[in-house]
C-alpha cells in the first residue's frame, strides 16, 4: 500500500514538473512571431491606405446593431464557399485588400494570410478570403482592439491542413497615428516553419 502511495506522488510531482515545460514548448513561437511582426508588419500599420479604409468603414459600421452585424457575417459565410460572392468579390477588390496582397506576396510565403478589422470587429480588407466576415466575436479582435492601443497578441500553434506547414496568427491593435486612439486591428498569419 506504502509503495502505491508513493508510485502515485513521484507520478503526480513528475507530470507537474513537466507541466511548464510543455507550456513554455507551445508558447516558444510567441517572442519570434512578436519579432517578426514588430520589424516587418508594424512600419506599415500607420500607411494612409490602412488608416484611411479602416477610419471610412468605421463611419458606415457605427451605427450597426448585433442583428445587423449577424446578417453581414451569415451573407459572407454563405458567399465564401459559394461560386456567386459579389460581397467577398467587393471587400477583396478593395484598395486596402490589393495593398495587403501585395505585402503577404512580398513576404516570399512568411505570412500566409492577412486582414485588417474595424472597431466592430469587421473585416475592412484581406489577402485572402476568410470564413467569416465578423471577428468580433474571436480573441484575435478582442485581445487587440478590445484591449487598447499598442496590444498584440499571438494565437496557438497550428498546422495548416492544405500545406502541412505549422503557423500562428498575431494580431496588433491599429491606431490613428494623429490621436493615438485605437480604430481597428490586424490578424497576421505567420509560416513558423520560415520563421
């Protein structure tokens, strides 16, 4: 009985013990991703073509209900796998969505999508065509523009079913470069198999 007791605490105190070991393994890919993106996606969050798309549909998007928001993001749903998608078909021909296929085709397959979400958690512009329209609702809008100015935050680990490569998204809260304050944020998807 002795013995048995004693199995069990050396098994309990060694699962504790590699308990940080395996958190501090799965958050490994934080500090490079956080350094990737402050050298080489920050510079370009204050352009005019980001800061301006995000301010204009802040002011169309202000006054949207809940409901209405919902119907937004049901239409986009049923338009991205759909033939017919003039909705997604209008946000990707956007100034700001071209700008940032531009930058994810100029990162030679680092970033593996990108889009910039305004003060109500709705897409503004993307690299590629996401599942939903409102991301108001996900910790990448949350953990950044719910949270203020200057946040960041780094999402799990995962591995992309189409290309087996393993990738993070980070998303950073957008600010007007005039008054400081928070208009919108950014979701980067980063290749850690480059990083």
């Amino acid at each position: 009985m002795k013995i048995k007791r004693t199995m069990t605490v050396v098994l309990v105190a060694g699962a504790a013990a590699f308990a940080p070991l395996t958190a501090m393994a799965e958050e490994a890919h934080v500090a490079p991703v956080k350094e990737f993106i402050s050298h080489n996606v920050q510079a370009w969050l204050t352009d005019p073509v980001v800061v301006g798309a995000i301010k204009e549909q802040n002011a169309k998007t202000s006054g949207l209900s809940q409901a209405e928001i919902d119907k937004l993001d049901m239409d986009w749903r049923a338009q991205a796998t759909a033939s017919d998608k003039p909705f997604v078909n209008e946000v990707l021909a956007r100034a700001l969505s071209k700008f940032l296929m531009e930058k994810k085709e100029g990162s030679q397959g680092m970033i593996t999508e990108m889009f910039v979400m305004d003060a109500k958690g709705l897409n503004v512009g993307q690299s590629d065509i996401t599942s939903d329209y409102w991301q108001g609702d996900e910790a990448k809008w949350q953990k950044t523009y719910g949270a203020g100015a200057g946040e960041m935050f780094v999402d799990e680990v995962e591995q992309d079913e189409s290309t087996q490569a393993f990738q993070s998204q980070a998303s950073v809260t957008i600010a007007d470069p005039e008054s400081g304050e928070p208009i919108g944020a950014i979701t980067v998807g980063i290749n850690l198999d480059m990083l």
